[in-house]
C-alpha cells in the first residue's frame, strides 16, 4: 500500500467512509447479493458485479485472503411466472439463465467468487434460521405463511434510515390484513398450486427473498462477518430486513461494512426492467469489446449514478485499444532486443541494467497515484487518467527513441526502463482493475477491430477497397475525394493512417452524429399496450419490494444555503466546495429531480430542476457525488 495510507471504504450504514479493518487479521469475509436467474441480465447486474470484482481483486493485491460469497435466488415469484409463461420448470429455466449469467461474467472477467450458493440447495438452512426466529418471538404464523414482526425489532430501519410510520397500507405498501403491521415481511410462503415448495414445520411452502441471503450467509461466513454489498436499491428493504432477521436470530449478528453501488442510469432515468428501458449486457457486448464495456464500468465511482450513453461507450472503447495498442508496439519493439541477451534486469555479462530516473519516477508516481486513489474508497474514475496515461506516454516516447542510434548501455537502459513501466501498467494497475485480458495484446486489438467494422456495418474487405480507392484518388491529384473518403469512413469509426507509404485503419470514436441506442421510457399510451408479462411483472412485486419508493430522510452535516435564483422556470442552485448546508434530503428523489449539472465560469456548481418539483429538505453539497 502507499506509504501511510489506509483503505478506506464508505459504510452505508454508518454513512460515513470508515478505515477497512477485517474482523480477523489478513482475512476477509465477504458476502454480495446475486442476480435472480429469470431473464439475461442486464446493466445494473454487470456494474454490481465488476465493481465487487474489483474490490475483490484489491483486497487479493493487499495480501488479505478473501472468502467471497455471491448468490443465486433460483426460487422466486418472477422465476415462477417467467417459467409458467414458457410452459417450463422453474429450475430449468433458472439453471439456463444461471449459466448464461456466468458466461456474461467471464466475458467480463469477473474472478469466480469462493461460493456460489443456489437458494434451492440450501432451504434446510433457511428453514433453520426461521424456527430460531419464531422461537424468538421475532416471528408469527399465519395459516401456511410466516411473517417477521417488524415492531418486536426498535432498531429496524437503522440501515436506509426508513420509517415505520411511513408504511401506511394502502400507499405504497399493500394490504394484507393479515399482518399485525403492514411492513412485516414473508419469511416463508405457504404452497400455491403449480409452484415448487418444501416440506416445514408450518406446511409446504417456499422462502421469501430476504430470509435466503441471511441463511446462506451466515452459513457460509457465520453471522458476523466483514462486508455485505449489493446495489443501492437493495438497502430497503432488501437489506434492511436481512439486518433485522438476522439479528433477531443471533443477537451477534453484525456486518462491519455494508457497500452500495450506484444506479445505472438511461437519459438519467434508473435502468429498470419495469420501465423498459434497460440494455442486456449481452446486447453491449454483442457490438463493442467486453473490456470497453468494464472500462465504462469503472470509469464513475462505484457509488455515485452511472449515465449510459453510446459516446461514453465509444470513448471506453477508444481508451481500450489505445492502452492495448501502446503495450503491443513495446512488446514488438523489445522482442528482438531482448534476444539479444537482457534477462531479469541485467546485460548478457550479468551485470545490473539500472532504468533511468524518469523510469523511476514514472513507475513511483503510478504505485503512488494507483493505491492512493484504490484506498479512497476504490475511486477508479481517476485511475486510468493522470499517472497512467503518463506512463503510456513514457512508454511511446521511448519506443520513439529506441529507433534511434546510442551507446550499448544507455540502449539496455532504456530497454529495462520500457519493462519496468510496462509492467507496472499492466500488473499493478489493469489486472487489479480487471482489464488485463488473458488473450495475448494482438488478439484483443483484432477482437476490438472487428466490434468496430460490426458497428460500422461493414466488413474489412470494404475498408481495404476504400483505402485503395484513396489511394488512386491521392495519385491522381484528387485530394478532395481522398479527403471525403478518409472523412465518410471516420465517421464511421474508421480511422486511417498513412505510415510511410502504407496505409492503416484502426477504430477511433464515430464523428457521425451517433444515433444513441439508449431505450426511451414509454409513454402514458405505450405503458397502457406494455406486454402481458411485463405488467403482470409490475403487479407481482410484493409489498417488500413496493418499500422500494419510499421516502428516506438522512441528517446531514451544517453552515449555509447557496445562492438561489430562478430563471426560465427552472430554479438553480449554486455552491462551492466551501458552502455547508444543513438539514435533510431525501436521497431517493433527488436523482429524480435533478435535470442537469454544470460548472459556471467562477468555479461554482449549478444543479438545475424544473420548479413544481418539491424537494423535502436541503441538499449537503459534499455529498452531493452521492446523492444525485
């Protein structure tokens, strides 16, 4: 780690960023909610998954050894129906999409985690945990069903900071007048024709989604252990109402850290499959590198909202093959001067090669830089920019100077200064991000190569003909129609390159004004024809997941308002990084309600929202990363 830096990681519950220290020494214990297998997962279930992928891969590189536990809800309302409408069992079509699950994850480079529990391979343990809690009189029967009695726990809502006396049945929780309170939740679900179900004490059933995670955690990782995560949305009630069952089962049940990451985003609106607006990662991969869609994965912070636009594709895409491009021409240019004899940092003679000075510090300030950034929380939206571009810099700078004639050891210098860097690049910094692929660097670049001519509907047979086809133009002296060709194929995002009297194309990001593939929220009209199961989808979610929409109000830290102005019926607010405000905000809104964010000529910060809109509290403009 960099000198006297710690890891520091935000802890939702807390709601602060704490120093990370393991319950046992060089040990973690790590436990993240998985997919629920109906359907190809889409881009909220990739961001979940790199980003504790590279949590995962930072603790390894700290030196901890990681017990990582991920899901799988093979058993659940959605399941059910999914499998009903195909005319399947539920645990075939679980199982397929299970698998097509991890084949997105390979793809993605995803480390396989320790543990991949099934919900259905564990329902001894889920039913175990339940008798603890009924015995506890955390928990009541009603007919076949069991419910969890949120009143007989007085620290429920300690975790999102939900309130009891919001759950008003009939809002937006539903009404079951069977419960004592209407924000008591299913541990079991008695058996409904045509559903799968278990014997138990309280007559055949299934489990309710929240009671799952709780017993195979605990199972795995005993209850207590290091750090539960998940996305954002699953803190209420989700993971609210793990840490109520849990701690009424074991009055020692505690998790050290509970880790959210943010939305991910379409024109601002979170992806959801209730809206229709939400990308597959099959349908990304399909036309750009499965690395450029990682590198837009990481390219926000983990907890702030991730907007997905087709440029910032386009741009991952670029960064992809520029990294990949620089470490394939210093692979080609030290080959055959490594033949020659410089092995393990010293000449054919045994005698040490030592890199130059700017080697050293080019390699001291990206470790520097790299753990600085990781131990912040994993900030890796400023990684890949600042001291990593450097030492891609370095790196082509010296292959230029390579070319060059000098003296024998100011050559091997500079050999083992290109091997030094490159390593640091791609061992210190792009396999613990995740984006060192195991093909070697020339098959990526054609693997981007091809996603490239695949977006620009073309084959490289046609790009070949265009370039001979510029090239009769440049000998005839028509320079307007070489320039419109190299011109109409950049705008495909085909770049062509005269290197001597060669020429070469390469991907680059499409000039033509790129028709964004982002889904469009349906209209009123649209929403009334969405198709059968999808509004049957929509009318399934239990009163749990209904909690989802509620209001959480959280006490932030405080001085001053900022300025306030209204223009053009929009109402602004601008702050600077002095400004404290205090109050509350109501954090599951204010995504919604801001339209637009931007930085004026004096430095200030203005978020811009049409003025019916009512927001209930102050916003804390050092959280606002968070927050929006």
């Amino acid at each position: 780690m960099a000198a006297g830096k710690e890891f520091m990681v935000y802890n939702s519950m807390t709601r602060q960023k704490e120093t990370f220290r393991p319950i046992e020494p060089g040990k973690v214990s790590m436990y993240v909610c998985g997919i629920t297998a109906y359907d190809l997962s889409h881009l909220g279930h990739a961001r979940a998954a790199v980003n504790f992928d590279v949590l995962f891969r930072y603790l390894k590189h700290l030196g901890y050894e990681v017990t990582y536990v991920r899901n799988f809800t093979d058993v659940d309302d959605k399941i059910i129906m999914r499998a009903n409408k195909n005319g399947e069992d539920p645990f075939s079509l679980s199982s397929r999409f299970c698998k097509e699950y991890l084949n997105d994850m390979g793809d993605l480079q995803c480390l396989l985690p320790t543990h991949q529990p099934y919900v259905s391979e564990h329902i001894e343990h889920i039913k175990d945990l339940i008798t603890q809690i009924i015995n506890k009189e955390y928990a009541y029967l009603v007919g076949g069903d069991v419910f969890f009695a949120v009143d007989k726990f007085p620290n429920y809502g300690q975790l999102s900071g939900q309130k009891l006396e919001h759950n008003r049945a009939g809002e937006r929780v539903a009404v079951d007048s069977r419960k004592r309170n209407p924000a008591d939740f299913a541990l079991w679900k008695s058996a409904k024709p045509g559903e799968p179900s278990w014997e138990s004490p309280w007559g055949p059933g299934r489990p309710g989604w929240h009671i799952e995670c709780s017993a195979m955690s605990a199972h795995y990782l005993t209850f207590k252990f290091d750090i539960h995560g998940g996305g954002i949305d699953l803190i209420f009630p989700h993971h609210e109402n793990e840490v109520a069952q849990s701690c009424a089962a074991c009055q020692e049940s505690s998790v050290s850290y509970w880790m959210h990451n943010g939305h991910v985003t379409n024109n601002n609106e979170k992806m959801s499959k209730s809206l229709n607006n939400f990308f597959t990662i099959r349908e990304i991969t399909e036309k750009y590198h499965p690395l450029a869609l990682r590198h837009f994965l990481i390219s926000a912070h983990y907890r702030s909202p991730l907007n997905y636009t087709i440029s910032q594709l386009e741009s991952s895409s670029d960064a992809i093959y520029y990294v990949y491009q620089t470490l394939q021409d210093c692979e080609d240019a030290l080959a055959p001067l490594l033949e020659e004899g410089l092995k393990e940092g010293a000449d054919q003679n045994g005698k040490i090669v030592k890199i130059t000075l700017t080697a050293q510090e080019c390699i001291s300030k990206l470790k520097n830089e790299f753990e600085s950034k990781m131990c912040d929380d994993l900030n890796t939206a400023q990684i890949l920019t600042g001291a990593f571009q450097d030492a891609l810099k370095f790196i082509n700078s010296s292959l230029n100077g390579l070319k060059k004639k000098q003296q024998k050891q100011k050559q091997l210098s500079m050999v083992q200064s290109l091997i030094d860097v490159k390593k640091a690049v791609t061992d210190d910094v792009l396999d613990v991000l995740g984006l060192k692929s195991s093909h070697t660097y020339s098959e990526v670049l054609q693997q981007l190569k091809a996603k490239a001519l695949e977006r620009a509907g073309m084959v490289e047979n046609d790009v070949l003909k265009k370039i001979e086809e510029r090239k009769r133009a440049r000998e005839n002296k028509d320079f307007a129609m070489s320039d419109q060709i190299r011109a109409d194929l950049t705008r495909k995002g085909i770049a062509l390159m005269d290197v001597g009297k060669e020429t070469i194309w390469r991907p680059c990001v499409r000039e033509e004004p790129i028709k964004e593939e982002e889904k469009q929220l349906p209209t009123e009209e649209e929403q009334k024809v969405l198709p059968v199961e999808q509004k049957e989808e929509q009318k399934q979610l239990s009163s749990e997941e209904e909690h989802n929409a509620l209001p959480v109000e959280k006490e932030l830290a405080v001085s001053t308002w900022p300025n306030t102005q209204v223009q053009n019926g929009f109402k602004n607010l601008s702050f600077n990084n002095k400004d404290k405000i205090k109050g509350k905000v109501n954090s599951t809104r204010i995504d919604f309600l801001v339209i637009k964010m931007k930085t004026n000529e004096k430095g200030l910060k203005t978020l811009s929202f049409n003025d019916k809109d009512k927001i209930k509290g102050k916003v804390n403009s050092t959280r606002i990363d968070f927050l929006v």
